[in-house]
C-alpha cells in the first residue's frame, strides 16, 4: 500500500521533519494525497507532529501485537498455538464459529486488534477500539456433556483474573458469573458460546475482552462510572502480547486441572477470587428480581443466595448487581 | 413451468393415452422436449404409462405434503404454527439454525420433502429421500440452563415414539437415547442440537427423521437389515401430514408439562417406552466400551446401568448395542 511509503520514509529518518512538498515530490503524488495518508495512518495510531513551513514528524506508533511475541512468553502445549491475529473483524466470536465449523483444532485462537461489532452477553455491544485491548476467542472441544459449559465459564473467568493480577499487579476480582472487575469497575468481559449435539458439547468458544491500555477518553463518556482499563488502574502500559499469554497459560492449566480433578477445585480458586461472595446482591434473572445474601457456588456453578427468609436459592444465571 | 401445462393437459384425461404429437403440437414444443419433461416428471415422482403408438397416460401422483392438511390436524397453540415446507434442501437443521440466527420464534419448523445432505448424529449421513419420509427440524428457545438439552433429547423421542405409535399402530420403542425402534429395526433419527451463551440456552433445534412410506427397496442395501419404515411395519400406506401434526401436538404437550412439573414425568414416560432397559447392552462412549445391564433412568437423563461388578455406572452419551 502505498502509504506504507510514506511511513517507511518518516522512520528513515527519526526525529525530523519531513515537507508536505517533499513527500509529494518523493512519492509522485499530490499534496492532497500526502494529507490523505497521514490522517490515515493517525487512524491506525500512529502519531505525528505537523509544523508549517517544516512539514510532518513522527512521534509515535501504535502498539501492535506480533505473534512471535505472543509465541515466545507461551507455556502451552496447546492452546494459541493455532494463531490468527486480525486487524479488524466484526467478531472474533463469528470468526471463531466458522473455525469450528470448518474443523479447527482446539486451543485456536483468534485476536483482533479491533472488532467493528464486538458482543458481549446477551447481543449487548462490546466496545473494542484498536491496539488497547486484548479482543479474542479461543476454541476449546471438550468431550463432555453440556453441563459442562457453565462450569467452562467460570474457570475462564478464574484463568483470566489470575493472568490480569499477574501481569498488571492490580487487585482484580470476579462479580459472578464472569466479570472481572477492579476496584468495583468492569475491566474485562467474558461470553462463553456453546454448540451442542443431543446431550454433548460440540464445541465452545471463549470470548474473552479486556481493556488494557485504554485511556480515560478512551472509554464511552457514558461507561466511564463503570468501566475501566488495566492501564488507568495500574498506572502503566501493559504488554498485551504477555498478557495473552500469561491467560493462555492459565486456562490451559486450569482446563487440565479440571480434566483431572473436576470442578472443586476450580471452585476454590473462584471463590478465592470472588468479589460477590459474603455481599448483599440483587439478581436479574427470567424470573423476576432476586435479593438475597451470595453465599456459595454449588459443585454445579450455580450461585447460592440466603434470601430475606434464610431459604437457600440456586441461581442458574442473570446479572447481578451488588450491594 | 411448462411442464406443468402437460402434467394439466394428462390430468385433464384421466385414464386416457394423449400421443406424444397431440402434446407436441398442443404445448408447440419438440417431441425430444416432451420426452424430457415426462422424465422430470417422474423425477419428480410422477409415474406414467407410456405405450407406443397410443402415448402417455398419468398413473400416480408424487404424495406430496400440502401445508393445508398439516395445519388442519394441528392442536397446539405455537409448534408448527409457522412453517416452512421445502421441496428439497440440504439439510432441514442447517434452514433452521440459519432462521434461528435470523431472530425465528420458537415452534418454527422446517419440513423439506427430500434432503441432499441430511445428517444425524455425529455427523452421519441421513437417507432422505423425496416424499416418502418426514424430514424437519423444528425450532425451540427454552429459558433454561444448558443441562435441559439432554432432556429435551428424551422428550422428543417420548414424543415422537407417541405420535408414530398414534398414527400407525405399529409398537414403536425407544432405544437409549432417542432412537425409535420397531421389531429391533431403526425407523426413526432424533438430533437435538443446542446454542448457549455462558450457562443458559439460547436455542435448541430438534431434528427428526421418520421413514415414512419407504418401500424395501427404497432402504439402501447395507441398510436393510437394521432399517426399516412405517409403511413396511404396518403394511399400510402412512399420511405423512397426519404423523407431522401428531408429532407437533405430543411435543408441544409435553413440553409445557416439562415446564410444568418438571423432567419426572417425561422420565416415566420414557421408561415406559423404552426397549433398552432391563437389556444387556455395550455402550461405545468416549471412554472405552462399558457393558453392562440397563436399569433406570436418572434425574439428569442418564442412563444407569450395573456393570459386572453390581456397580451403577452413569452413561451420558455414546452408541448403544443391544443384546
């Protein structure tokens, strides 16, 4: 393409300034066509300083995520080592279901640097702008009975708030089922798809989105009460190519635990990590509102409330609201 | 299509020869074009009685369903109450899933007269062949957690063994988990497939395959010894529209008495139709073969059988040999 030129020819020569008339003359194309360029490439993210009379510097490219990087720091034997890095895609759920479909491997793993129509649970949007988030989908096919995908859910989300409190330092919890929050604010949602055949798991795909490096005026105005980034909580830049692997490496070793020893253990894990457990919580289910005291996971994965009359309730899903 | 003026023109006569140059010169087409759509014709199922020098006579008519007769003899408030009825597609459970990623209501079925890649579990090929069996797929969205769709696996085959049982008088069983049996030969498929999000399930679609009128000779050979159709049981010719509504109408009944009073009464039924309990059977799962005696159905929908030792031994899912 042809602005790659353009681009080879600022970081030729770092640190200086470059004239639109120069550029032109360089590449044969107008001004116009030069100024087209540099918007374009500022949309990719990278930054540029641009002075009359000097012409244009650049000062900063976006942080993209390489698969050798994402390769070096992986301890898996098989999970992300099928790899596919997107620029953009609307989903990488929808790009993972036709993996699947097509006969992937498990442990495929799709990242996109941006989704144009990223989703999280219930059809509801995920916001997924480029090069500050970990935006990915990986294809597990366990040889199990369907039951076995709520518990999947709840293993992602122990995988990944392990991962995130390795590599960010921050104090990461999760509200159940599998939101990962920090200091009350969502940082990362998980959606966990299944295909099923009569009583078995087909396969499952496991959406996993985190905000990483997102800045403050990164975050919808209206998400800001609500939401936030590794970034903004740790106060660093964070290595999305560690942070991939340090989740892979989690879940892989979490899924074999499970192989192994089933659910209890993973259930001590995520009550460990729980911020849901010993609060007040009101649920918003199909069956209207519960409240009640969150007192437990069951060997299921379902959440048990105490409710105002001391009865024990089983909730199988919905969205909790604490406090 | 022209060829439905000539199928018009031999209607017209019934019992009586029209020479291929009176079509001919009637429709101003070829005699080559003649031969060609009575071939069509008969592709199509029609039969004709061709004698040189007298000409074509219609003999037989393809049994062809009529959306009309099937919603005359449906009793349920919402199954099947939107239909789409295909001459030929691929496969019933690929229209459907595409209509249930379009947003289609629950109770939406799909009826194809001839399926080209019809499929059953594990995906086996399905023999469909035109307008001698019932083909289709009917669309479900229970607001359930994942572990109903084992259920809804059962239920469906209670309910389909009811209606063939119903409508034929033949003394259909249901083998483990959802093949319909009659006199120890397979006369029915069921495939359940599932989609869910984290825990619950966001839609399940219900294939079922019954041969029908098939004749022995419309059994392909290496399956006629463990194949067989309602018309070779019963010795009677089967109004598929009639099985398709009895079908429809026990599903829907039972299904809201799922709602109702949950899985122990489909679980009664079940046993009481089934042909595998109280057998030895050979289980071939996903851990090896395991032999043993079918005793009971548990709560979940799994079938328990003592082994050698005397222990009960759960079995979720895999291929079940009697005897």
């Amino acid at each position: 393409m042809e602005h790659n030129k353009l681009l080879e020819m600022l970081k030729a020569a770092p640190g200086e300034y470059i004239s639109g008339e120069e550029i032109s003359r360089r590449l044969s194309i107008s001004r116009t066509a030069v100024w087209k360029q540099i918007n374009k490439l500022r949309e990719e993210g990278y930054e540029f300083e641009a002075v009359s009379r000097k012409g244009y510097r650049l000062v900063g490219s976006p942080d993209k995520l390489e698969e050798a990087a994402i390769g070096a720091m992986l301890q898996t034997s098989g999970f992300a080592r099928k790899l596919r890095l997107l620029d953009v895609t609307s989903s990488t759920q929808e790009a993972a279901r036709l993996l699947a479909e097509e006969g992937a491997a498990e442990g495929t793993l799709v990242i996109a640097e941006e989704q144009t129509g990223g989703r999280g649970r219930q059809g509801r949007m995920w916001f997924s702008p480029p090069h500050k988030g970990v935006w990915m989908s990986l294809l597990l096919r366990p040889r199990r009975p369907l039951a076995f995908a709520p518990q999947l859910t709840l293993l992602t989300a122990v995988a990944v708030c392990r991962a995130i409190r390795k590599v960010s330092g921050a104090d990461a919890g999760i509200k159940w089922p599998n939101d990962i929050l920090i200091g009350g604010k969502k940082v990362c949602g998980i959606l966990i798809e299944s295909a099923g055949e009569d009583e078995m798991i087909k396969y499952c795909i496991a959406g996993i989105g985190i905000d990483v490096n997102l800045e403050p005026e990164d975050i919808p105005a209206e998400l800001r009460s609500v939401a936030t980034s590794l970034k903004i909580e740790s106060g660093r830049h964070i290595d999305r190519a560690e942070l991939i692997a340090a989740v892979m490496n989690e879940l892989e070793q979490l899924y074999k635990l499970h192989e192994e020893e089933g659910f209890a253990p993973i259930r001590l894990l995520w009550e460990a990590l729980s911020v849901t457990l010993g609060r007040r919580v009101t649920v918003w289910g199909g069956r209207g509102d519960i409240s009640g005291v969150a007192k437990s996971l069951d060997e299921s994965g379902a959440l048990v409330l105490q409710d105002e009359h001391g009865s024990d309730v089983k909730i199988f899903s919905g969205d909790v609201q604490l406090g």
